[in-house]
C-alpha cells in the first residue's frame, strides 16, 4: 500500500468508481454518493490545497481507498474499496485520522449500521454521540408533480456566476465569490446544467440546487439544496425539488436522495412534505485526547 497526493479528474472517477460499487453491494443511504465526492473536494475544499487535504492510497490494481480532510473542523471522510482487507483498512482510517487531528480532537461520521468502520473507530478511541442528520430518500416511481410558481426554474450557465455566489451566500452565509465560482464551474464532475436556480421576473436569483448521478445504480442525489433568505415561504425549495426530481427521473434515476437535519424541525417537515422518508441516521463519531488520554465523549 502506497500514499500519494491527489492526482485530479482522473482519481476524481476512480474515487466516485468505488463510491459507485459500495452503494451496489450495501445499498443506497448507505455511504457517500459519488457527488458528495466532487462537491466536498472542489466545494468545500475550494480555499485549501489539495495536495494536503486529499490523501490517496493506492495498490498494484489501483485506489484502495482516500480521505477528504476538513482542517478547520478537524474531521474526515474515509472511503475504501470493496474488499480490502480489514488490516489495510485500519491503517488507511488511522492514517487520516491523525492527519485530521487538530488541538487533540478529530471527528467523522457514520453512515447507518457501518459496523466494520464502528470497530476501527472504537478501536481508536472514537466514541459517539448524538446523530444530527437523517439521509432520506425518494422512489421515483409515479411521475413527479411541480408545485405551481409565478417564477423561472433553469440551468445556471456560466454567465450566472455573480447571481450564484450571491445566493449561495444568501443562503447559508457562505463566501462564495465569483471567480471562485467561476473555478468551480470548470473543476472535474460539475455540469452546468444540473445545477438549477430559481429566478425572479426583475432576474434575481431566489434558490439553487445542484444535482448529482450515479448511473450504476441509478441513485440521485441533492446537495446542497438552498433558498435565499429574503425568499423564505414562497414554496422555492418545493418547486426545485420537485423540478430536480422530475429531471432525474427523465435521466433514468430511480430514486432521490439527500442528507438533512434531523433536529431541524422546519427541514424535516419540508423533506417529508415533498416525499422523502429518512432511510438511515448519520451519527458523528469523536475523539479527543488530554494529556495523552482519551477521553469518553457522552
């Protein structure tokens, strides 16, 4: 087993390859979904260097598994390939483990009843704690209804870029700018056309999804889902939903999936409302040291 930094575009599919093949053995709402990959690393990675943030490890057959590191949060995900071995695997998870760590605490989550990653963790002195998202799902069985809207539902283009970042902002105060977002829009597994945006008449941008696809397993996927501030209760986050769902069951998807809070009152009812059911709790994992100690989180 060898470590190397990130390679890009071409690590980029491999690594949603082996995202794809978990969710075929072990279901869907069961691990990331091969966009999470993408959004995680050219989104919320977009101010670090990759090189440091990325580790990679590999085998004579290719990937065996990859960490996304969040340094600010101190936290990780780990992903590994179907069939590596148990020992492999623990090494790769204590190696990103400790590249997260900062000021003695790291954290990850869980995804559902994932007891093997459960072991490693305990094994590493990770305990856990409440969790605090659901990853809900949606059939797309029956042909998916829009809500009625005195508003435009598109696909943003790279003209949009000024809009965007503001409404990303609006939404959840995040710093986008536009040439940032600009860089986003030409980084590996982003399409223009699956990210919507609803649009007033005078031409303001009122919410945004983006839209992601694993064609293995015909599972899609949203994140993030957001409205701006000033649009609250307008039915904007129903009517891209909805117009996102439809959309992939054109694509061949047949089911919606999406990570949401489960305290959030308002974000449950507004799932629920439009035909999503939780399928699995994710549950944060932590572990933080004291004087060389580890101490139970309760």
């Amino acid at each position: 087993m060898r470590h190397r930094v990130f390679n890009g575009q071409a690590d980029l599919i491999e690594m949603q390859e082996i995202v794809k093949e978990r969710t075929r053995v072990m279901g869907p709402c069961t691990n990331l979904h091969p966009g999470d990959v993408a959004h995680r690393i050219y989104s919320g990675l977009r101010k670090d260097d990759l090189d440091d943030v990325v580790p990679v490890f590999e085998d004579e057959i290719g990937i065996l598994g990859f960490g996304i590191v969040w340094p600010k949060d101190g936290s990780f995900d780990v992903v590994t390939r179907i069939g590596v071995s148990d020992e492999e695997r623990s090494m790769i998870v204590e190696q990103i483990a400790e590249r997260a760590t900062r000021q003695g605490r790291v954290a990850t989550d869980v995804i559902g009843e994932d007891t093997s990653f459960i072991s490693e963790l305990s094994a590493l002195g990770f305990r856990s704690k409440s969790g605090e998202y659901v990853f809900a799902q949606s059939h797309l069985e029956a042909p998916v209804s829009v809500p009625h809207h005195d508003f435009v539902v598109r696909s943003v283009t790279t003209d949009d870029v000024e809009q965007l970042a503001a409404v990303h902002g609006g939404a959840f105060g995040s710093r986008w700018t536009p040439d940032e977002y600009a860089a986003r829009m030409r980084q590996p597994g982003y399409s223009a056309n699956d990210e919507l945006v609803a649009v007033e008449p005078d031409g303001t941008f009122m919410g945004f999804t983006v839209m992601w696809y694993d064609t293995v397993n015909m599972v899609g996927y949203f994140e993030p889902v957001g409205v701006h501030r000033d649009f609250h209760r307008r039915g904007v986050g129903s009517v891209l939903l909805r117009e996102g769902m439809s959309r992939m069951q054109l694509a061949g998807m047949e089911t919606a999936t999406v990570w949401h809070s489960k305290v959030e009152e308002r974000a449950v009812r507004f799932y629920r409302k439009n035909g999503f059911v939780g399928k699995t709790i994710v549950t944060g994992w932590e572990r933080t040291a004291f004087d060389g100690s580890i101490s139970v989180i309760r």
